[in-house]
C-alpha cells in the first residue's frame, strides 16, 4: 500500500539541488491524499491543473477550521502548521499550528483558532510517523518539503520540487476587531477587541442638578460607552429650544457631568415667569454599546420662574 521511496529520494534530490540556494475565504488544496509516509512537514507549491482555491490565503484573518480528505488505508494523526514565506525561496517561517488531530479513513474537518496574514500557506506538520500526501504522478503538481516536525516559532529551508499535492484546505474568517477570533463563528462580538464573547448591553442611570443658567446632568453606565445628552423646553411661542452637551465617553464606575447651558431665549424666558410656575426641560441621555445598540435615560426637569 506504500509507494517505495515515494517521497524521501525525492526529498534528498531536491535539498541537494537547492542546497546553493467580510466573508470566510478558503484556501489550499482539497485533493483526495492516497499516501502516508514521512515524517515531513510539507507546504503546497504548484498544481498542474488550475484549482477553485488559492494555495496561499489572499487575506488576513483567523483561520477557524481545516480538513483533509482522504482515502488511505488507516486514520493517521496530523497537525496543520501556518508557513509564512520569508522572502528567501524555499524558506518559510511557521506562525501557527494546530492541535493535533486524528485523520480518519474518508478525511475530516478540525476546529482550530490561527490568526494569519495574507500570502500564508498550510500544510502537514510531521507528527509521529507519516504524513498524508497526494502522489498524483503528474511532475507538474509540487510541494515544498522537510523532514522532520517544523514547529510553530521555528524558520527551515524546505526542499523545493517534490512531485506530489499536500491535501489541506482551511477556512479563513475576518477579524475586524483583531482580537484572534474569527468574526463568523468564534467572536461573539466583532466590533471590540475588549471579548469575544456576547456584546456587553449599556444601563443608563442619571440624575439632574439645577443650576443657575444650566441643567448639570450627572451619568453613569454600566461599561464603557459614548453618551450623548441632549434637552428640550418649550419658552413661549415658537418652536422648543434645543439644548445639547459635548458628547463624552463614560466607563463604568465613573461618573461623568454634562453641562445644558441655557440660551438667552430661555433664561430670559424664567426671568419673566412667576415663581410659582415652571417650565418643563426634557432631558434624555443616549448611550450606545460596541453593538451599535442604543440605550436612552429620559427624564423631565422643572425649571422655576425667577419673575
């Protein structure tokens, strides 16, 4: 069931030759692997036929699952690694592994957590014994080879040329937030880096304080958030007035003061009216959590005549 000397002569011939020298996107090869045999860590190079997939990923993101299909003979355990290249042919820098896994008879599919950039190629990391490869017999399907396990950290020079596909295809998710957890299926919150867990809500909790020629509004909220503070109040005829303070960003424990000043319509407006009357400001605080999701505080101010 073996190919006798499949891939190591290739691999000798090969090092000896060189030796001078916001969506989720998939990328690899998705090739049917017939042949384990190894250790080697190997990355894809070239195919001879035009594949739907990239062999390197066109975009940064985190990688979030990879698979491998497979017809060989028995389940044989793997490790996707992450290969950066480093500029210089053949040598790549590993960014990134997985856990080790278990490839059974058919293949399967492997959740994993990876953050990369674009321009990364995937493949097998030797683990114990053998490495599933595809041995197609066409000399223009290639892969970058080395013997031995190629750990995450590590920079080697791989042997270019060797006559076979490596059957690894992973899925690449955005991370718009860059906090190393893919946006579709392993951050709960895209929109901050503070948790990928479910979005944080905004509570609201004020209080007014009457001042002079303003209304002096005390917030606080339950995480940090922008609060916007704005007032109306009708004063006599014509449309109410609009009062508003610079918008600030409160974090919980804090408490933060937000100045309506009056305009002069409505300070000359109290000053005509009788003490034992009042105008009516109506005051309302928005607060908007990393969700975009509004939370709003509103509450009525009385604001005695002064006349």
């Amino acid at each position: 069931m073996r190919v006798p000397g499949g891939i190591t002569v290739l691999v000798a011939i090969a090092l000896i030759a060189a030796s001078p020298a916001s969506a989720a996107t998939e990328a690899g090869d998705g090739c049917t692997a017939n042949v384990a045999e190894g250790p080697y860590s190997l990355v894809p190079e070239a195919q001879a036929s035009p594949s739907p997939l990239p062999l390197a990923t066109p975009v940064g993101g985190v990688v979030t699952r990879w698979k491998v299909n497979s017809t060989y003979m028995e389940p044989v355990p793997e490790r996707l690694g992450v290969f950066r290249p480093t500029g210089t042919a053949g040598r790549f820098l590993v960014v990134g592994e997985s856990n080790e896994e278990l490839v059974p008879v058919g293949g399967g599919s492997f959740a994993t957590r990876i953050p990369v950039q674009a321009g990364d190629r995937f493949g097998p990391i030797a683990v114990i014994n053998d490495t599933l490869y595809c041995l197609t017999g066409n000399a223009a399907d290639k892969a970058w080879a080395f013997n031995g396990s190629a750990g995450t950290g590590s920079t080697h020079t791989f042997a270019a040329g060797i006559e076979v596909r490596v059957p690894m295809v992973v899925t690449v998710e955005p991370d718009g937030d860059g906090d190393g957890y893919g946006d579709e299926s392993q951050d709960g919150c895209p929109q901050s880096a503070l948790t990928h867990l479910a979005c944080p809500t905004v509570s609201l909790a004020t209080f007014a304080v009457v001042k002079p020629n303003a209304v002096l509004l005390l917030v606080s909220t339950s995480s940090t958030a922008p609060v916007a503070v704005t007032g109306s109040v009708k004063a006599g005829k014509g449309k109410p007035l609009a009062l508003s303070a610079a918008k600030q960003t409160v974090s919980p424990g804090g408490l933060a003061r937000f100045k309506l000043a009056f305009p002069k319509r409505l300070s000359g407006a109290l000053a005509e009216l009788e003490s034992s009357k009042s105008l009516k400001l109506k005051v309302k605080a928005t607060a908007t959590d990393v969700a975009g999701r509004a939370a709003v505080s509103a509450s009525t101010v009385k604001l005695r005549g002064r006349g």
